[in-house]
C-alpha cells in the first residue's frame, strides 16, 4: 500500500475529476505494465540482434492477466519492414467494446509482439501461418493459428485460410485504431507506469517483494 494512504486516495479522486477522465471498464481493474521501461521507445538504430534472430515467443502455461510478461524483443533495435506503422509503446482502449484493455506493443523489422498481461501474441508480419501466431485466444482460451501482414500502413490478421482479416491495427494521428472483428476500439499512447492504479501498484510492490500476485 502507499506510505502515504491519504495522498494516495486524494491522487486517485483527482485523476477521476479530470476533464480528460475516462471510466476504464470492466478491463481497467487490471494491473497495467509497472516497468517504465515499457513505455520508452527506443531509436531503432540497427543495434542488438535482428528480429529473426530471436525466438518466437508464446503465452506461458501460468500466465495471469495481474502479472506482465518480460519484453520479447528487448535490445533489438532493426529499423521496421516497410509498410509498418510504429505502434511501439503500451496503449490503452478509451472508446469501444474493449474500453479499460491495455497492450504493450514491441516491433522489428518485419516482427511485432503484442502482450496483455501475461498473453503473448509474438508473429512476422510476412503473410505466412507458419512464421505468424498460434496460440492462444485470451488466457485460458481457444487456440488460434493466425497469418499476419503489415499492408500500407495497417497491421492484419488473418486467421487459419488467410482470407478474411479479423483484426486490424493502423495509426490515425497519435492514436490507435483496433478493429477487432465488428468492433472498432481508439487507444491512446500511455507516457508512464499509472501507480495510482491499484493493480498495477499492487503488482509492482508484489516484484520488489519477490512474491507474485
């Protein structure tokens, strides 16, 4: 808990009285990532191991929606394919269906890692099943096998025949459009860990600790 519980709470009706305030939904009661480190978004210089050179990452049999995955792509600095938007950094959803949902976006070259929580959907973006994600819906979930494009500007998903695109993400000015299905979600770029949020405190505390939530 906070040492100072007072301020704490008179932080968390500030944020609520904002004119830029949004209720985060349902989904807002989960803890987003406390690394600052997550946040940055680093020059993409050439630097570290390219992007087909590191394994490609899953959804790990415990993982919990409280606990945030390690990065994937940590140190690989390879300039994005072309075509690419840059949705580096953790967003999240304001307005749509998914309103509360928060994403930690990692990309190079031709690769993007997309992780909430303990879900992680990592893929090359070359049109492939086999170079594209199979895993794991939500944790818990249905399996899913998904072919994955950057296509001017737009990242697609297409799942199993390639055919038909699921899900869509492309940059409109400084937010994120997320067409998931029928469902058209805006996110917004976050600059820094919310430890006002009390999940989110709560899991880093739980770090510093040693212990997990």
């Amino acid at each position: 808990m906070a040492s100072n519980p007072l301020a704490f709470l008179l932080g968390r009706l500030r944020r609520r009285m904002s004119p830029d305030y949004v209720d985060p939904g349902p989904l807002g009661d989960l803890a987003r990532p406390h690394d600052p480190a997550d946040y940055e978004i680093p020059e993409l210089d050439g630097s570290g191991p390219k992007a087909a050179d590191i394994p490609l990452d899953h959804t790990k049999p415990d993982a919990s929606w409280n606990v945030w995955a390690p990065r994937t792509l940590d140190g690989c600095r390879e300039p994005l394919a072309g075509g690419a938007p840059d949705l580096r950094g953790v967003w999240e959803c304001y307005e749509g269906r998914m309103k509360g949902h928060v994403e930690r976006v990692e990309q190079a070259g031709n690769r993007i890692t997309i992780t909430t929580g303990g879900l992680v959907h990592d893929m090359f973006c070359d049109g492939t099943i086999e170079n594209g994600q199979e895993d794991v819906a939500g944790i818990g979930g249905r399996r899913i096998v998904v072919a994955a494009t950057y296509e001017d500007g737009v990242h697609k998903l297409r799942p199993f025949d390639k055919k038909v695109v699921a899900v869509t993400r492309r940059l409109d000015g400084h937010e994120m459009v997320w067409r998931y299905g029928v469902t058209k979600n805006r996110l917004r770029r976050l600059g820094a860990p919310p430890l006002d949020h009390p999940a989110t405190r709560a899991a880093a505390e739980a770090e510093a600790q040693g212990d997990t939530i």
